[in-house]
C-alpha cells in the first residue's frame, strides 16, 4: 500500500519507485564545499587581520584638542 504525499500548495508528490532519496549530483556537492572552504576562508582572513592590526589602547587614547583645532583652522 502507497501513501500519497503532498507538497505545501496540495500538489501530489510524485512516489519515490525504489523508495530511496535521489543522490546529489556531484557538480552540486562541488561547487557547495567550494562555497564552504570559501567562507571559512574569509572568516580566518578577517579575524587574522583583526588580530594583526588591534591596538588594544585605543579606546585609552586622549586627542589634543586644541592641536586638531588649529589644524582645522589654518
């Protein structure tokens, strides 16, 4: 006995012959590690130069104000 199953729209769904799932093609799973490796990529890139470029007494550094002042004047 076979159930018929739907989609969201009340479509039948066409039945599975063998009743296994359809295999990936290969170009598919390919280009989807290649999408993976690429991110990953860029995350380590960005959080290496994060690291290579910090300067951890930024948010202590004080601004001569009068000093950008007279730059801005002249």
């Amino acid at each position: 006995m076979s159930i018929e199953t739907f989609d969201p729209y009340g479509l039948a769904l066409p039945a599975n012959t063998r009743g296994e799932e359809e295999s990936p093609k290969a170009v598919s799973i390919v280009l989807s590690r290649v999408g993976q490796g690429v991110f990953w990529l860029l995350a380590i890139v960005i959080v290496a130069s994060r690291i290579a470029y910090f300067s951890p007494d930024y948010p202590f550094h004080s601004v001569d104000v009068q000093r950008v002042s007279s730059q801005i004047t002249r």
